[in-house]
C-alpha cells in the first residue's frame, strides 16, 4: 500500500469582523438588485411562490436563500426556505477574501460554477449570469 504524502497548507479562516462586512455588502446586493428585479411584488400563485429573498452565513458559506409560500390547497399558506446561491469562502487564499460560486441544482446538489473570484466579482456574476439569476 502506498503511503501518503502529507502536505501543509497555510489557511486563513474569515473572521467574525469579515463575516459582517460581506453580510452588510450582500444585504445592500439583495434589497438594491436582487428583490426589485427578482420579486417587484409578490404574486400569488396556485402553486409555490416567492415571497422573500434574504442572505445568511452557515459556517464558512454565504448563502442567498428565497423564502415561498404554498399556493396549493392542502398546504395553502405554508412558507419553506431554499437555498439559491452560495458563496463559499476560500480559506486557502491568504491575499483577499474569496469565494467559490456555488448554483444548487434541482437535485439539490451544487455546482461551483465559478471558482475563486472576489466578492464584487461574485455579486457581478449572480447580477449577469442568466444560469444564477433562475429562482424556481
């Protein structure tokens, strides 16, 4: 059996300081693009709809999340959060701060579509790119 080489690698964590500067950044993305392009009003559908896009950190990650609301009439009312897009920091840079652009697929699982990038690039990326701009 072979044996394993070991490899030492110097990680920079984000910082509670970090994670409320990117927080504050994201929350100003989310009510100055995202919720005036995305849910202008809300409507009500038969089926599931969205009624609120909001940001929250888990751990390391940064995820856009969309809260809908049941249309349907076994469950009329009934409000579930789904994650959309996830920013996942990079310890391993120890210039800047960067993420991984994650898009969840309809499996559930996610893709890092675009890695290593700033977060301006990041929120430039989830403004233009068609494929993260998708909420259902």
């Amino acid at each position: 059996m072979a044996k394993r080489e070991r490899r030492w690698v110097r990680t920079k964590a984000i910082t509670k300081e970090e994670k409320e500067a990117v927080a504050a950044i994201c929350e100003r993305f989310v009510a100055e693009v995202l919720k005036p392009r995305i849910l202008p009003e809300i409507r009500r559908t038969q089926f599931n709809y969205p009624i609120e896009i909001f940001g929250k950190w888990r751990g390391s990650k940064y995820s856009f999340i969309a809260r809908y609301r049941s249309g349907f009439s076994d469950n009329l009312g009934a409000e579930f959060d789904s994650a959309l897009i996830r920013l996942d920091h990079l310890e391993e840079c120890l210039e800047e701060t960067r993420f991984d652009v994650m898009w969840r697929r309809y499996t559930g699982q996610w893709w890092c579509l675009y890695p290593s990038v700033g977060l301006e690039e990041a929120l430039r990326l989830i403004e233009t790119e068609p494929l993260l701009q998708a909420i259902s």
